[in-house]
C-alpha cells in the first residue's frame, strides 16, 4: 500500500482551489520533469566487467529494469495530469453534492436495486484508451507512470475543518481471462482492500450476490475514497464475454463515468478494439481525451535514444560499442517492440558471456533470435512485410521467455570455468579487486597486484591486509614488497585517506 499523509498546495489553476482531493496531489509536472522522474537506466558499476561470468550474468538481469521515457510518455502522465484533476471537480468532500451523493448510493444499495438506479452525476472528465501490440511498453509505461502518484492520501484536516478520509488516487486492475464482470468486480474489491485496508472482498465474497448488487457497491466504493482515475488492462480479454457481457461491462464503464465522475482508462492490445468500437457511447467516453494508438517504434531518433541509453548496460569483458549496424540489427530483428529489442540485447550477452567470447556483433542478434523467437517469427515476419492483412491475421505476439535461455547457458558457463582451487580464496581475491578498483587502481594492474600479494603471503586471510599490501605496491610502483613493510606505518602515504574512505582500514587495523 502506496499511502501519504495530505499535504495541501496551493493551485495555479483556479478551478482546482479550494478543493483538498486536488490540493493534496502531486504538482503539475513539465515534460523535463516527468522525463527525469521515470528515468531508470543503472547501467554497469566500475569493476563488474572483471567479475566472473556466474555474477555477471546476475547483472544482465539490471536490463530488465531499463525505462527510458520518450514523448508519449510524457503525453500519458500529462493525460492522467488532467483526467484525475478534472475528475475530483465536483466531487469536494465538503460540498452538498458529494453528501447527497453518497446518501443515494447507500438507498440504493438498501433498496436492491441496479446500477442502473444510481443517479445522474455531472461528468467532468472522460477517460482515454491505450490500444498497441504486445510487448511495446504499454503496461510498463503506464505502471511507472501510476507509481509517481501516492496511491492512497490520508485526510485528517483541511483548512481548521475536520476531514477524515482515504483518498484513493488510482486503482489498476487487470480485465478478468473470461471478461466476466463478476470477476472485474472481485478483483476491484481485492485491489481496494489491499489500498486501503478495507475488507469488502470478505463480506461480499462470502455473501456473493448478483452482478448488478456487486456493480452498485463498487460504485459507491469509488464514491466513497475518491477514486480518482480507474484503469483496466488487458481490455482484450472482453472479446472472450459470453452471453453479451463484453456489452454489459463497456456501459458500465460508462455508467461510472455519468455517475460518480470517475475516468476509465483502457489499455488493450489491437484485438480489443473491435471490441471497443462494438458500442458507441464507450468509443465516444473512451476517447474522452483522444485514443492513443500506440504502434511499435519506428528506426528514427526516438529509437536512437532508447538503444543508446539501453547501451550502457553491458556486461561483456569487451567494451562493444554502438554503431549504426548494431542498432539497424537490433530494429529488424526485433522490429521496433521495446520488450523483445531489450530481450534480445540481454540475449546476445548472456550467450557471449556463457560462450567465453566476451564480445558480439550486429550478426549475433539475428543468431539469438532464431534461437529463441521462434514462436513470435510469423508476428515479426508479417510486421516486416508491411501488409496490413498478414498483421491483422495474428492477435498478440506470444511472450519471450528469458529463464530457459538462461538455463541453457548456465551449464555452458560452468563448462568453460577452469577448476577453482579454494572458493575461499577465489572469493577473497575478488572482494580484494573490487576494493582496489574503488581506490582507482586500474582493473588489470588490480587484479595482477592482488594475485602478487596472495601468491606471496598466503598467511593474509583478510580482505584489509591483502588490500594494504596491494595499495602499498602501487603506490610505490614497486614489483616486489619488502619483507618489513608491514612495520610501516601509511598514515602518511598520499593514499591513506583513500584506504580509509574505502572501508580498507579503521581504527583496529592500527
């Protein structure tokens, strides 16, 4: 649970004054800042190109925590910017209106009556679709871009006045596999407890009900903590509704939004938008702010951006840098689908590392992806045809699995290791090069120092003594420590402070 005590702002925008849902929100972000936050590109620390190949390939799995933002990007945030705001435009918690409506949720849950029976309300935001392949970033996009807004906002008191409520800002769910509404409902209660720490899955799992009760109470929920913005992915699923469900569930989207003002935002890949376009007052609200059609990245300067950035995560012993051929190798293997481009690259290292190469070339992307892509091939040959009628044949590009291909290079990895001595002693020397590659050792002279000292003073045990001895010969650009060295006392020498800030000594070693 996302959640954060309210903290009110004052508004630039006059229409959100005065309204604590609104003034509790985050700022109003510029593109620059919104670029800034969802960035996340680690890309490989100092040392990790000498670590053995088992760690190494630990490290790969950083790119799968790669997000670089691009325009629509920016435009989504901006999209839920404006939908969540304009959404709490009149519902203020002190006003007549939000009483009144709360009190006509709970009579007509009393009553028994439908949905239907909810009154009217006066929408003042519509919400938008996402429709795009599988595999583009839809999901990821839209998930990082949530994750910048507090889930829940703690109300206690606003301007002197009591306020206790739990805002929910957003809510994800994903479309039930069977597009049952009873099953979207569930989950909706499911997500709501998790948020707020309410029990409505409990009470009206146990107690069950029919699909226009659960409807109602999931109404009055939204009503109840403010929903901000409701958003359902995977809306493909509904083309599998039986008995005219998928109908059903796209007016109730609908009804949320004439009711109680909250957004509905659909993400679904392009199999659901006949489905979407199947009813036309849902195409009418859910293109609210416009659709976006989210196609996979053209071989332009957007895709210049997303390959360079991705680049910096490498972990082959070979510094293999970018040129045109890798990156118009990486496009047509891939064909611009953000999930299997970054697959493919994680790919190409896992496969030269496990291999003892240490190096790859543009060839050896088209290598992995016959080994690997062979149930997308149909998907990505259509899309590289360019006809229209061949894409349209296929639904969703099936998902790439990357623990198999790791599994069938790992015993690759242990057949190209050479038989280790000790494991203590591997260990330690390589917990002794890392150290010295933090005092700025270079990575070969680091690890032929550390291999020196250990060869010559077995009796050193500790990481701090063999780093001591090490530091002491670079320092002095001497092959061969003397015999005594150990009676010097280095609080002096040029690189002290540097030992010390790297953890190699404290006040005991002295």
């Amino acid at each position: 649970m996302v959640e954060q005590q309210a903290v009110y702002t004052d508004q630039v925008v006059v229409d959100y004054a005065g309204n604590p849902l609104i003034e509790a929100l985050p700022p109003i972000w510029s593109g620059d800042e919104v670029v800034d936050m969802l960035s996340h590109n680690e890309g490989h620390h100092d040392g990790e190109r000498e670590l053995d190949a088992q760690y190494r390939l630990h490290c790969v799995h950083r790119l799968f925590r790669y997000f670089q933002p691009l325009e629509q990007h920016v435009d989504i945030e901006q999209r839920f910017s404006r939908c969540i705001r304009q959404s709490y435009l009149h519902r203020n918690p002190f006003s007549a209106e939000y009483a009144a409506a709360l009190a006509q949720g709970h009579k007509s849950i009393a009553s028994g009556n439908g949905y239907e029976s909810l009154g009217a309300f006066r929408p003042t935001a519509a919400g938008f679709t996402i429709i795009g392949l599988s595999g583009v970033g839809k999901t990821s996009a839209v998930t990082n871009i949530l994750s910048l807004y507090p889930q829940v906002i703690t109300h206690a008191r606003y301007r002197k006045k009591p306020l206790v409520l739990k805002q929910l800002v957003w809510l994800k769910l994903d479309c039930p596999h069977d597009g049952s509404i009873k099953g979207l409902c569930m989950e909706f209660f499911e997500a709501l407890d998790r948020a707020v720490g309410s029990t409505y899955f409990e009470a009206l799992g146990k107690r069950g009900g029919t699909i226009d009760l659960l409807l109602v109470r999931m109404a009055q929920a939204a009503r109840l903590h403010c929903l901000g913005v409701l958003v359902i992915d995977e809306i493909q699923h509904l083309s599998f509704a039986k008995g005219g469900g998928s109908e059903k569930m796209l007016n109730f989207f609908v009804t949320l939004v004439n009711t109680i003002g909250v957004p509905v935002v659909l993400i679904g890949t392009s199999r659901a938008m006949s489905v979407l376009q199947s009813e036309f007052r849902q195409a009418r609200r859910g293109s609210g702010q416009g659709d976006l059609l989210w196609d996979r990245m053209k071989n332009d300067a957007s895709w210049d951006i997303f390959v360079s950035s991705m680049w910096r995560n490498q972990w082959t012993r070979q510094t293999i840098p970018l040129t045109k051929e890798f990156s118009d190798a990486l496009y047509r293997e891939s064909q611009g689908i953000v999930d299997i481009a970054v697959k493919l690259y994680a790919m190409v290292q896992i496969r030269a590392i496990a291999l003892g190469k240490e190096t790859f070339s543009p060839a050896d992307f088209h290598t992995v992806a016959s080994e690997r892509l062979g149930l997308v091939k149909p998907m990505l040959d259509a899309l590289r045809s360019g006809d229209r009628k061949k894409i349209d044949a296929y639904g969703d590009i099936a998902p790439v699995s990357m623990e198999d291909y790791y599994a069938a290079y790992a015993s690759r990895v242990r057949q190209n290791e050479p038989v280790p001595q000790k494991r203590n002693e591997i260990s330690l020397s390589e917990k002794a090069v890392l150290k010295l590659l933090e005092l700025g050792v270079e990575p070969g002279k680091a690890k032929r120092l550390t291999g020196r000292v250990m060869a010559e003073h077995q009796e050193l045990r500790d990481v701090a003594g063999i780093v001591r001895f090490a530091y002491r010969m670079f320092l002095a650009a001497d092959p061969v420590p003397e015999q005594g060295v150990e009676e010097t006392d280095l609080r002096s020498a040029a690189g002290y402070d540097d030992m010390k800030a790297a953890n190699v000594v404290g006040v005991v070693d002295w």
